[in-house]
C-alpha cells in the first residue's frame, strides 16, 4: 500500500474514519464503492494533488476506518459524507464517487442539498441495481438492473458464508477486463477484503434495493458521467443517466481501454486527463 498522508474524525454516532488528504488549491472529494478503499484511488491522489486539495475516505468499516456493525446503509453513509465536509470546513467542493460512491453522493444531496457541493464526477453506478419482474425492457435496460431480488438475497448469503472470500474474487474479476494483470485483481481484492464479509453482506443488500431514478433528473449540478463499454455496469444505463442530467458530459471507455468497473484503476491516465479536463 502506498504510504499517503492520512487523518482521522469521529462521526456523530462514534465511528472514527480514516482519510487521505494530500495537496491544496480547490477541494475533490474522492468517494470509493461497495466493499472498497481510498487507496484504490492510489493512481488519481498524486496526480490530482498536484492541483487540488484531495480528500479520500475510507467509508465506515472500509479500509482503514473502524469497523462497526450499525450504520451501514447509503443514508447513513451519506451523513458520514456531511460530516466529513463540516468537519473539514469544505466548500465549493467537486465530488467522485465510483459506483456505490455515487449513491452515497446521490443520498447526500437528498438529505443535505447541493450547496457544499460545485461539480459531480459519476463513475459507473447504475440509477437501481434490483430488478422487478413487472418492468419493460426498457426500464431494464435504463436502470441497469442486472440482478432479480433473489440473486441479491444469495449473494448477501454467500457473503455471510464460509465461501465469502472466493464469492468476492469472482465479483472482482466480474469487475475488470480480461487484461487486467493478475497483481491488480490481487490488489482490488486485498483492498475489498478489508470490510469484514458480513459488514459488506448488510451493506450490498441496503445499496441494492435503494432507487434513484427519481432523484436523477434533478441533479443540477455539473455532471461528469464515466462509463465502460465493457463493464458489468450497463454502459446505457449511465446514457440513461446523461439524458437526464441537463447539460451533463458523458465518457465511455473502450474495452481496449480498460473500460470495465475499475477503468480508473486499469486506464488512470485517460481517467484522470477527463477529470482534470472537467474540473478546470
């Protein structure tokens, strides 16, 4: 693991959370997803910090924050968000949030509004990831969808189960390109393995069943999407999400370029030339 600068707050409900900050200039927040770490954004810290102040957390019971039983739920997450932002005195801040780290986001301006925030970076979260047997094929395909509410009850099952490391490896490698080098897939999933299984069991089953299609549309904020044409997240259902977000830009990666789950990761150069290309 690479040795960054890290810090720590306590929340309002005693969780003490670690967090990277490193450079000056104007604020991003970097957001991990489901099960992840502030590390995996070991490739954009250095790079941004060269420009901005950069804060990258590990969300409770992620990484290097404590690891709790209560709290693991995107609403919860969200005000952990808050917190950090108030804690920190933090405006006009641009938020990252890759996957799950974009509901969080979306949670946040829910509850809190938009006010903290000045530019949103979406990396390949889907609008609702459980599907309904009642819904047209067009509401699949925008949602992005791909598991029915059995295939989430058992994948929380198997993550509460003695097979919960190997059921992890096989998400990651659902997550990266076929190119992807066996120490990256490695390294993702040391990082993932960091949330105790059952923590990330609780967690998946709360993110899972939360929809944002509502809430989508009226986002106002300037928005970058980043997508992979390759991922295991429906490239058209972040166009989806395009569509709905005025004025919005919308970024597809090539499967040649890394363009599945962890783009970021696999292609950092291109990633980060988009994001400092929209931060300005």
């Amino acid at each position: 693991m690479n040795n960054f600068p890290r810090r720590a707050f306590v929340t309002s409900d005693g969780v003490q959370l670690s967090y990277i900050r490193q450079g000056s200039g104007r604020p991003i927040v970097l957001i991990h997803g489901w099960s992840g770490c502030a590390e995996e954004f070991k490739h954009q810290i250095g790079p941004l910090s060269a420009r901005y102040d950069v804060i990258a957390v590990d969300q409770r019971s992620h990484g290097e924050s404590q690891k709790v039983s209560y709290g693991l739920r995107i609403s919860r997450l969200s005000k952990d968000l808050y917190e950090l932002l108030t804690e920190l005195d933090l405006n006009n801040v641009a938020v990252l949030g890759h996957s799950m780290g974009s509901s969080v986001i979306w949670c946040y301006i829910d509850l809190f509004g938009p006010e903290r925030l000045s530019k949103f970076i979406l990396v390949d979260q889907p609008p609702f990831v459980t599907s309904s047997p009642h819904w047209t094929q067009q509401e699949l395909e925008d949602s992005g969808a791909g598991l029915t509410a059995q295939q989430v009850c058992d994948t929380v099952a198997a993550l509460r189960g003695e097979e919960a490391e190997q059921v992890t490896r096989q998400m990651i490698d659902g997550f990266v390109t076929k190119q992807a080098a066996t120490e990256m897939r490695e390294w993702i999933v040391q990082c993932t393995l960091k949330m105790p299984r059952p923590f990330a069991g609780t967690l998946l089953y709360n993110h899972f069943h939360t929809d944002w299609r509502d809430l989508i549309p009226r986002i106002n904020l300037p928005t970058l999407i980043i997508s992979g044409r390759a991922s295991a997240v429906p490239w058209k259902s972040q166009e989806w999400i395009h569509r709905q977000i005025k004025g919005s830009q919308f970024e597809v990666f090539e499967e040649s370029e890394g363009g599945q789950h962890f783009m970021f990761i696999e292609n950092p150069e291109k990633f980060n030339r988009l994001v400092m290309e929209n931060l300005g």
